[in-house]
C-alpha cells in the first residue's frame, strides 16, 4: 500500500487556493483505499470539517513554535541557508518531525508551500501562475522584493520536486520556459469547480447586505492585476451612455483598495457598486445564481476558477481572453480584453440587455460543467498519482 500525503496550508477564508487545496484533498481521498493510505496534515483547525471520514484517511493537525520559525527564516535568508535547514528542522520543526514519523512515499504541496523544497521527502507542488515573470507591471508580483522572492522560491521548487502540477498547457509551457523543468515531469490537471458548490446549491443564503435587485458580480481579492477598475470605468462609460448597471464585490481588500475606492468616488458610482468583502460560501453561491453576469476582466492567468462556479450555477460569464483562458471557456462565455474598459462595457451591455444572449450563455455553461466535473478531475489525480509514484 502507498502512502501518500498532502499538507493543507491554507486557511477556508483565504479564497482559491482553498478550494482548489479542497478539490485535490478530494481527488487523493477518492484513490481506492486498498491501494492508498492518506495522511492530510493541516495548519488550521477549521479544516477537521472538510475532511472525509474514511479508514484510509487520517488527519493531523501540526504548529509550529515560535522558535524554530525564527532559526527557518533566518537561515532561508542566508546564502546556503537552506541545506541546513533541511538538516536541523527534522530536530526542531514539527512539520519536519511529523513527515519523519509518517515517511509517505509521496507528499503534495497544493499551496505552493516552501515546506516542498524545505523537507527531504519526495513532494509534488502546484504552480497555480508565474505571472511574476508574464504580467511583471503589477507592483503586487514585482515590487518591493517580491519578484526577486519568488524567482528564489520557484527555482527552489523546480530544483526539488519530482512532479508539478499545472492547470493547463500553457501553464505547462510556462514552467518549461521560464525554469527548464522537464516537461514530461509536469501534469496538467484542470481546476474543477470546488466541492461546496454542489452542497450549497439548495441552501444559498441572502446577503444581510443593501443588494439591488440586477447586478454583475465579481468575486475577487483587491489587487490591481484582478482589474475592478475596468469594470468601474465601463460602468461609468455605460452610465454616460445612459446605462445604469449595479455591481458586487466580494473579496478581501488588498493593495489595490484604495485606488478602487477613489475611482468609484470619481466616477459617482458610489451608489451602483456595493463592496461585501468576505462572504461565506452559501451567499457567494446566492450571488452567482442572481447576478445578470460574472464579470472577470482579470489581466493574470493561465485559467481561473470562478467560471467554473459560474457555469454550474447558471450564471453567464464574462472574462478575459488571455493565456488559457479562451481553451477554458470555450463559447460559454464572452471574452475580453481586459486593458479596453469600452470592449468591457460593449459586453457588460449585451448581456444586461439582452436575455437571449444570456440565456444562451446559461446553458452553453451547464454543457461546460459537464465535460469537466469532479469525476473527471478526480480520474485525472488517479492518473497522475499513478504515473508519479509507479
């Protein structure tokens, strides 16, 4: 019997990493339990909920002290630093000490985590984006040491891991180009819509918020490269033409907030654009399913996941046409370009006034939905699990 297991990072409040940390959890606790034993070892407690009660399955929770995060970040700091640290924090790490007393043939790392390249076991890590090297303008990849970071944490990555997972061939070629991975040692495994959608679907729950009654809606942190300024530039181009169109934003505030309010205050929008923040998974699920249109003029990629929620809760999608992004869609979504605020605005337009094309959009996403499912995806980690561990 293999052993594998995954380190769950990620808080549930933390967005897509989070569910697609949940959607891999998933895939692994689906391998037949004769073949595998499952160990999933979690920063947070809130992740007890989500886990599957199984024989195979066994969750530990792991903290790290004080003391050794100091003598982790001091010596990664340092040139050199880092076969040290893989040296002494078996001794006093307590994820270390945890991996040494389970030995899995196998660890996957869906966060991207630095644990990866920091433990001697063999591991298997998910490149979500290298948009630090693509879309280098956003200060939040680039600025202020960040690039220079995470070039040093990818090519540690690169460096270690025995397989890389990607959501896409263009994400695969990414990796190939930018770091001179092998390319056979990278699997592509789609982002599948996260599991809360498919328990959430007969409950969702109203907002305890002002909402009006027709909005598009965008779930996404505020950073500039999520580009909710192009939304508010096409609204205030519509409303110029005579268009009022509401919006709903939910997601936590980020670098980019301030300039995301200062350009609601100059474009008078203050009463057409509601900010939420944070909302739990059965009002998001609410949002979906009562917004004329998901509108998504992100400027990174390759692919993301809030069109495929979209699709499965009969919400037409609107998004940008990057990278992978049209592969992922197919027609049922209109694309963008996501630097033209009047090419988002023609769009947010047609979909607003038009409910043939809406509707049109709504079931061309339900065909989506079922070429790519949790079946699917959960088929495809068997595959890959297969072909790395065999």
């Amino acid at each position: 019997m293999k052993h594998l297991a995954i380190l769950l990072s990620i808080a549930p409040t933390e967005g897509g990493k989070f569910q697609y940390s949940l959607s891999l959890l998933y895939g692994l606790c689906a391998l037949d339990p004769a073949e595998y034993r499952i160990s999933v070892i979690s920063y947070d407690r809130a992740w007890s909920a989500y886990i599957p009660k199984q024989e195979n399955v066994k969750h530990f929770e792991c903290r790290t002290m004080i003391p050794a995060r100091f003598v982790r970040k001091m010596l990664l700091a340092i040139p050199h630093g880092l076969p040290v640290w893989r040296e002494i924090g078996p001794i006093i790490n307590s994820f270390h000490k945890l991996l040494y007393r389970l030995k899995p043939d196998l660890v996957f790392y869906p966060a991207v985590d630095s644990m990866l390249y920091e433990t001697v076991f063999p591991g298997v890590v998910s490149i979500h984006d290298l948009m630090h090297r693509y879309e280098r303008q956003f200060p939040e990849v680039s600025a202020n040491g960040v690039f220079i970071e995470r070039e040093r944490h990818y090519k540690n990555i690169c460096h270690y891991a025995k397989a890389i997972l990607v959501d896409s061939e263009v994400g695969r070629n990414h990796v190939v180009e930018s770091y001179d991975f092998r390319y056979d040692r990278i699997h592509v495994l789609p982002y599948v819509k996260p599991p809360y959608i498919n328990n959430l679907k007969s409950s969702p729950k109203k907002p305890d918020r002002k909402i009006p009654d027709r909005f598009i809606f965008y779930p996404a942190q505020m950073w500039k490269h999520k580009n909710h300024s192009g939304i508010i530039k096409a609204m205030n181009y519509l409303k110029e033409k005579g268009l009022i169109v509401n919006a709903v934003f939910v997601g936590a505030r980020k670098s980019g907030a301030e300039d995301i309010d200062a350009l609601i205050d100059t474009c008078g929008l203050d009463g057409q654009v509601y900010l939420l923040g944070y909302v739990p998974g059965e009002q998001l699920v609410w949002l979906y399913r009562n917004a004329v249109a998901l509108v998504m003029p992100t400027f990174f990629g390759p692919t993301n996941v809030p069109p495929l929620e979209a699709f499965a809760l009969g919400c037409p999608v609107i998004t940008s046409n990057i990278y992978a992004i049209p592969e992922q869609v197919g027609d049922a979504a209109l694309l963008v370009d996501p630097g033209d605020y009047h090419d988002i605005a023609e769009k947010i337009e047609l979909v607003w006034t038009n409910e043939e094309m809406r509707q049109k959009l709504i079931q061309n996403g339900k065909r989506k939905d079922l070429e790519w499912n949790e079946s699917h995806f959960n088929n495809r980690v068997r595959e890959i699990v297969k072909t790395i561990i065999e």
